[in-house]
C-alpha cells in the first residue's frame, strides 16, 4: 500500500514559505510525499505576488506544471499590512528576476478556494493540508461549502503565539491576525487541528552557515545560488526588524509543519481548546489555549509547545541536500 501522503500546501510566500516548499519537494524527490496542489494567499505579499512567486519557485524546482496552482481569495477587512519589509516585494528577496518566468497565468488561474473544494471532494480523507498563511482561503472554502474541511485527512497550520508575545502585534501572530475571522472559521470546523505557534517556531534559526553546508556538493546549481541569496536577504531583514535575538539567521517558521509531518519525534504537543480573540482593542488575532487538565471532549486542537530545534534543523539540512 501507497503510504505517502498527498499534501496541498496553502502559502503566501514568502521567504520561510520558500523554504517550506523546498523541503516538502526535496520529500517528494525521495518519493515520501506528493503534491497534489498549490493553493497562494493573500498575506506576506498582495495575492497576484504570492502566486506568481509561488509559480516561479515552482519552475525552479521543477515541479510538474499540472500540478494545480491556486490563486488567493481576497481578503475583504485587512487587519495589518503585509510583511513585505521581512520578505521582499517580490516575496523572494528581490530574488525573481534570477529565476524561470512564471508559468501561470493569474487571471485565468482557478481561486483557491474551489481547487481546495475540488480536490478534498474527490479525495475525502485522503489529503493532508498544510496551511503556512492567513487562512483565508481554507474559511472561504468552508463557508462556500460547509463541513468541506473535515473531509481533509488533516490540517497543520503556521499560526498562533501562546505563551510568547505575537509578531505583528504584542499580541497577535502574522497568519492569525492578518484574518481572525477567518482562522475563527477553520479552528471551528473540525476537532484535531495540529498548530505549530511561535512558541517553537521562534526557535528554528536558519543560519548562512547551515545555507553554505546544505549547497557545498552543488554550489553552482541555481537552487544552490538561490537557497544562498534568500538566505543573505532574509538574515538581513531580520537582524534589522530584531526577530532573532541579533543572532545571525532567519526563521523558517513555516518549514515546522514539514517537521510534524515528517519528523514528530522533534515536536511536543498538548491536546486543548484553541480560541481567537475577535474584539479586542489591543488583543484581536490573539490566540488562547486551554489546556487544564479536564475531560478533552471540547478540545479542536493539537499544539506544538516544545522543539528539538537542533534535530529539526539537522532533518531540514540532510533532506535539502536531496533537491
Ligand atoms: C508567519 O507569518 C509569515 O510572515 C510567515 O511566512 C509565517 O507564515 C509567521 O508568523
Ligand atoms: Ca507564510
């Protein structure tokens, strides 16, 4: 029997979303997981930016072009800005002229949400999301078709700050506060939710010296070139927005939900109730978990509280190696 999972990655890349990407495709090349579809989102960068970012990482790493790629659902309320100050206007490091042109058209691409209703209806329990964004495509779908989310074998989002202070505000995380509404939506829809927080996440630190030991077999491959200029670019933007205590890297937040999936003897996580604040003045997109020690039948949500970064790391390094 084929075990490997079928995976559709929901992401507004993004830097750490690249390098998700890279790590789920250098799992693909060892034939452990598939790809079953792409869809972008609204949030680091506007939705025609992420899609087309996502179309050319996509060439570059040579995935296949049927592979479905969907285009973001319109965010109607921002909340806050987006992050391209971290990530570039291009959402790759000023980077995409360096790479193939995109192979997608965005005017004519299929919305995101209907290529989540799409494949999770043809493929009921079969598919793993993995949701690295705002999750404003994922609740455009449930809403457009509700109970469509618990027809995904699982979802494991980026999201969430608990007992850390948020990144956008002191209180909120990027992807939850971008759209609370939305992360209302998809926390609501199913019992077993799998969260990688900031709580870990802020502990995954790429480094240039971790970029140059993962590319020295190869070093004049373009993934190499590009794996080292987005790690440069991103390790700069974050020393000066201060988001790793001035230590000499980047955060590839995203990439936590790879590790879940692959490698979850690097995670520790607790089974409770996770809630978002919708109407605070100084709190709204904050995230709450209750996990007291009661009976857990009104519990959503798996969260990740504890990493062992150092072998997370070491997972990320040797399988990149494979690209
Ligand atoms: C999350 O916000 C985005 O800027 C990153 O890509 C990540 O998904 C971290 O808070
Ligand atoms: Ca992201």
């Amino acid at each position: 029997m084929n075990k490997k999972p079928k995976i559709i990655l929901d992401t507004d890349p993004g830097g750490d979303d690249i390098f998700a990407l890279l790590w789920l495709q250098s799992l693909v090349r060892q034939n452990l997981a598939e790809i079953v579809a792409i869809t972008t989102a609204q949030g680091n960068v506007e939705a025609e930016v992420t899609f087309a970012c996502a179309s050319q990482v996509m060439g570059l790493l040579g995935l296949e072009s049927s592979i479905p790629l969907g285009k973001g659902v319109i965010c109607q309320q921002l909340e806050i800005g987006d992050a391209a100050y971290i990530h570039g206007n291009d959402g790759m490091g000023g980077l995409s002229g360096t790479l193939p042109k995109s192979q997608h058209n965005f005017e004519i691409a299929p919305a995101a949400d209907e290529v989540i209703i799409e494949q999770l209806s043809a493929s009921p329990g079969q598919i793993t999301i993995i949701a690295i964004a705002p999750l404003t495509n994922l609740a455009a779908a449930e809403e457009k078709c509700p109970g469509i989310l618990k027809l995904a074998k699982e979802i494991i989002i980026m999201g969430g700050a608990f007992q850390v202070p948020g990144n956008v505000t002191a209180n909120a995380e990027f992807n939850i506060g971008f759209n609370p509404e939305a992360a209302e939506i998809v926390f609501q829809s199913r019992t077993d939710i799998v969260v990688l927080p900031l709580d870990i996440t802020n502990k995954l630190i790429f480094t240039p010296e971790m970029a140059v030991e993962l590319t020295k077999e190869q070093q004049n491959h373009s993934i190499s070139k590009f794996v080292m200029a987005l790690t440069e670019f991103m390790t700069k933007t974050s020393l000066v927005y201060r988001q790793t205590e001035g230590k000499n890297g980047f955060l590839i937040h995203d990439a936590a939900t790879i590790a879940y999936l692959f490698y979850p003897e690097t995670l520790l996580l607790q089974r409770g109730n996770v809630e978002i604040e919708l109407n605070g003045k100084l709190t709204k997109g904050q995230t709450f978990l209750d996990h007291r020690h009661f009976p857990k039948s009104q519990s959503n949500s798996w969260v990740a509280l504890e990493v062992d970064n150092y072998n997370l790391l070491a997972c990320f390094i040797e399988d990149l190696k494979h690209l």
